[in-house]
C-alpha cells in the first residue's frame, strides 16, 4: 500500500470516530455505538370504537290517584266574600271570619262557582271540615248537588239540626223534590223515590259531637255507580263512622249535569224549632273536590 492509501484510511476512519462520537444519547444505544436503522415499520394504532349510544329511559307510567280539583281554606280577611263561592237567590252571604274559617250565618246558602262533569268511572271525593250550630232552630248542611231538573240528585254529605232535635246529625239522600201542600200523602214516597237518611250523633264520642268539634266529613262515590261511601274523621285519623249506602244508581250523581258543592244553613219551620243553644253559625274550616280519573 502506498502512502498515499495509507493517508487515506487513517482521515476516513478519523472521520468515523468523530461522527459516531458526537451522536446525541440514545441515538442506536449510545455514545460510540453506530446504530442499525429497524426495517420493521412501526404497527398502525387500532382505531378507538365509539361510544355505544345510551338507551333511552322509559316514558313513566301515569299513576293513577287521587287530584284535588277543588280546594278553599278561607283564608281572607275577616268580614271578606270566598270569592270561589257565590250566594243563592233569596239567602244570605257567608264571609271569612280572618281565623282561616268560613262562617256561614242564618239563613245563608252558598253553592261552589265551579262545576263538574266527568266521565263514567271517575271516583269523586267531597270533603270539608267543619263545626254546626248548637241550637234547636238551624237546619246545616254541606251537600252535593246534580241539579237536573228532569233526574234530580242529592248527597247531604253531612246536615245537623243540632244538639236539641231528635234527629241530630245524619247523613241522606234525595232523588225526588215533588212534595206539594195540596197531596195528603207525600209524593216522592209514594212514587218509592222517598229520601235514605242514617243518623249518626250516637256514632260520635260523648262530648265530641258534630256541633261539639270540628269533624271532616266526606262522601265518595264514583260516576255511573251505584253506591256512596259516607264517612267521619279527626285529625288523628279516627272515624266514628264509615258506611255504604245500600245499591241504587238513582241516588248516585251522575253526568248529564255538573256536579257542584254547597254549604247551607236554614231555619227549620217555627212549630219544630226548640229554644236553646248560642251558636247560630256553621263553621267551616276548608273544602276540598278531588276526582280520579278512570
């Protein structure tokens, strides 16, 4: 080899050293190591699978139960008309007396502003929570009323002619308003369409009668049935009494007419009225309407 060759190798392989030399750390294995290029590519990422979408949730049942359709608890100022209430023809107003209370005086009747017609198979509620008068001359009475004048029903949820009457308290029925002066015998029995009334005062506590306390008294009943369920509570949830009424659809409000709410208090005829007694005003503390739909 000449010297020239031998000059040669010795720059080349110099060169070599020093590129390998200042390779940067990690480049193939380190300082002074001539890395091998890989001829296996590096493998492609499988795609990442979408989100699966979320079942949708289920459109709730409708529960079936009970809606208050109507509510008052005469709240307004005392001497104030409950404005969802109006007065018959010929009677007197009630007003609020400012205790959260309706009072509703002599010789007042007042019927709901509102009325009902519901469907076949509705069950209706009516309740309210009230005290009587405790004379011998008032007739009171919260009721619901059909008031067609071809098929005319009634449901005395509850009526008092107070402490001093036999009759006391009770609740009743009419299907039939013909009674005139001029028949010797009374028409609506005679045609078996008589009022069904069932006293009550000896199913309550002594002392806690219904002219003695406020009691919530309700009547349910369902549209095209043939039954009224009558009932008595307290607050603790106490009931002196609960009773069907015997079968009759005749006796049960129907909806060829809408069904309203009334609360009255009359006089009873001076040959029966019995002195005594200080409360002439029928308390009232709320009323409620409440329907479920069939």
């Amino acid at each position: 080899m000449s010297l020239l060759a031998r000059a040669l190798g010795t720059v080349v392989s110099a060169l070599l050293l020093v590129v390998v030399a200042d390779a940067p750390a990690g480049f193939g294995g380190g300082p002074g190591v001539i890395a091998a290029l890989d001829p296996t590519p590096e493998p492609t990422p499988e795609p990442t699978p979408a989100a699966p979408e979320p079942t949708p949730a289920p459109e709730p049942t409708p529960v079936s139960g009970w809606e208050t359709v109507f509510y008052d608890g005469f709240d307004g100022p005392a001497g104030v008309w409950p404005d969802q209430w109006h007065n018959m023809l010929w009677t007197n107003a009630a007003a609020q007396n400012g205790l959260g209370q309706l009072e509703v005086g002599h010789l007042s009747q007042i019927r709901t502003n509102q009325g009902w017609t519901l469907p076949v198979g509705t069950r209706v509620r009516v309740s309210a929570s009230l005290l009587m008068p405790d004379t011998g001359s008032n007739y009171a009475a919260l009721w619901v009323q059909h008031p067609n004048g071809v098929d005319p029903r009634e449901i005395d949820v509850i009526e008092s002619y107070g402490p001093l009457k036999p009759a006391g308290a009770q609740f009743a029925s009419h299907i039939c308003y013909d009674d005139t002066p001029e028949t010797a015998v009374n028409a609506c029995a005679a045609t078996g369409r008589a009022p069904v009334m069932t006293p009550v005062t000896q199913l309550f506590p002594a002392g806690a009668e219904p002219w003695s306390r406020f009691w919530s008294y309700s009547a349910e009943f369902t549209v095209g049935g043939d039954t009224v369920l009558f009932s008595a509570s307290d607050p603790a949830g106490n009931r002196p009494y609960e009773i069907a009424s015997a079968p009759d659809a005749r006796r049960v409000p129907g909806n060829a007419a809408p069904i309203q709410v009334r609360l009255s208090n009359k006089d009873v005829k001076p040959e029966h009225a019995v002195p005594g007694g200080t409360r002439h005003s029928m308390l009232v503390d709320w009323v409620t309407v409440e329907v479920d739909y069939p």
